[in-house]
C-alpha cells in the first residue's frame, strides 16, 4: 500500500494497493520507487501474490514482444519454465497465441509447463531440448529462443531456431563466454541478443511497466496469466528462501512477508 508520495506524484495515490517494479532491495518493510514504475494491483489476484508478478511479467513482456516481436502463431522456446521468469513466461506467450516449447529439471516440472499451457515440457537434465522442439513443431524450429541458461546452450539454441529466429538471452546461470556458429546465425538470418531489465532508464522502465499494465493486466484478470508461487516465508527466512530457489525445490516464486 502507498504510503506517501513525492511532489507533483498524481498516480498512485497514498492508500492504493499497488506493485512495483523496483531498482532491486526488495527484501524489505517498505521500498522508495518512482511512480512510473508502480502499477495498481491487478484484480482477481491476492495482494499478495500479486507480488510474484511485476518482475517476472515485466521481464517476460519486454522480452518476448519489445526485443523479440513475438507473434501468435510462432514457436517459443522458454528455457527454465519452472522459474519465476518461465512460469510467467509461457502463460503470456500462450496468452498471445504462440506455441510453447519449456525445460524443467526433471518430468514432473516439465509437465507442470504442460499445466502453464506449453504444448511441450522437455526434461533439461535429459532431455535433448533441439530434438524436442522440432519434433514438436513438426520440423519448424523455435522462431524465439527465451534464455536463462547462457554460454552451454548458445550453440544448441542457435541449431533449434528456425530461419528468422530470435535467441534473447536473459540469464547466465551456465556461464558468459560461449562459441556462436555465425555461419548459421548467417543462413537462418537470425538474431541472438541479451537484454537486462536492471541496466534500462527510468523512462524505459516506465514504459514496460506502462505496457504490462495495459496489455498483460487484462490478461491476469482474465485468468490467463496467473502468479506461480511455491511459497510464502517470512522476511527473517529470506535465507530458506535462497535455499528452495538455489537447490531447484522451488515451482515459480517464493515470497517473502514482512
Ligand atoms: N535479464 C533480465 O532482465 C532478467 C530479469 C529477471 C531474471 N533474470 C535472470 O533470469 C534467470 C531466471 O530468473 P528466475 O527469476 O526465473 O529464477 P529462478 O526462479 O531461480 O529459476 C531458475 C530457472 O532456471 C532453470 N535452469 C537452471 N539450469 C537450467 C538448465 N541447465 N537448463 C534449463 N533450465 C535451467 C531452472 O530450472 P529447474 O529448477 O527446473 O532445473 C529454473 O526454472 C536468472 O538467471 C535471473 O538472473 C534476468
């Protein structure tokens, strides 16, 4: 809930219950955001819950629509769907009409990309995730590639994307530095880019958050897009929190409460 406003602040307003997207320091009773960043809590969802959304959507959204041009009818390929990202991710991507390709660690979490709407959930420990997305799209390929994984999977997700493919790398967890074939980036006239939300400005922050608002807010209140949360803790167990997400126990977002 907002509990104060700076000078020439109209929107929110003190008393509204909101979200935020915040320049990080978020395990804490009360955070300093600009307005242009803050968002009215979306209806149909818990207050709480809601808090699982704004990082994740605003991550999901820019990537997927500003950087990649997604559109319905295409093939995604959301690696680590079982994340706070990829839960996110394959909701809207289901939401605006694309197909869905998700890796998990392990069956059971690739199927619960299956319960997101993923036309396939893929086994990232077994799994080999090239082979799998062409079979599920019949030979076709991934026409957007949504990493997390980084240097290890460079060269599979450049040989999974289809001719015009856009690989948008977002996370480094399996390294920085990895070997890109530019002959076929060349013959499938493709893109690999990497984008963070944390290195934008302000006014491009607001702007994301102004887009959510209006184009992934109706979806959550639609039920199409819903928070994933694995748990709720209490802020003096930010440390067991840590531990469900780093040890891969954690479905989606764990939630601290002050
Ligand atoms: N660039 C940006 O703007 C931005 C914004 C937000 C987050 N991120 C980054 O994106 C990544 C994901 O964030 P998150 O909040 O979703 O984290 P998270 O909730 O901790 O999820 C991590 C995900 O990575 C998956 N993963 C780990 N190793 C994998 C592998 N070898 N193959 C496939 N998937 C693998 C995990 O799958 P299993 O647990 O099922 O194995 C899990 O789904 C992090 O690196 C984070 O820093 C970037």
């Amino acid at each position: 809930m907002v509990s104060a406003v700076g000078p020439g602040v109209s929107t929110p307003r003190v008393g509204d219950e909101v979200v935020a997207l915040l320049e990080g320091g978020g395990y804490a009773e009360r955070v300093v955001v600009r307005a242009g960043q803050v968002l009215a809590a979306p209806d149909g969802v818990d207050l709480v819950d809601a808090a699982a959304l704004p990082e994740a959507v605003c991550t999901a959204w820019t990537n997927l629509v500003d950087t990649a041009g997604l559109t319905a009818g295409e093939w995604v390929l959301v690696h680590g769907g079982s994340g706070g990202v990829g839960t996110v991710a394959i909701q809207l991507a289901t939401a605006l009409g694309a197909h869905v390709v998700a890796t998990a660690g392990g069956p059971e979490r690739a199927a619960r990309c299956v319960g997101l709407g993923a036309v396939a959930g893929l086994d990232h420990r077994r799994d080999d995730f090239v082979a799998g997305v062409r079979s599920a799209s019949a030979g076709h390929g991934a026409d957007v590639v949504l990493d997390v994984v980084g240097a290890k999977y460079l060269p599979d997700n450049v040989r999974v994307l289809a001719p015009g493919g856009r690989l948008v790398v977002i996370g480094l967890q399996k390294g920085r530095r990895g070997e890109l074939d530019l002959g076929a980036l060349m013959s499938k006239r493709a893109q690999v880019t990497g984008t963070t939300l944390r290195s934008r400005t302000p006014e491009e922050k607001a702007a994301i958050v102004g887009a959510v608002g209006e184009h992934v807010w109706p979806m959550v209140a639609g039920g199409q897009v819903r928070p994933v949360v694995h748990a709720r803790l209490p802020l003096a167990e930010a440390e067991s929190a840590q531990e469900m997400l780093s040890s891969g126990e954690a479905f989606g977002k764990v939630l601290l409460l002050p």
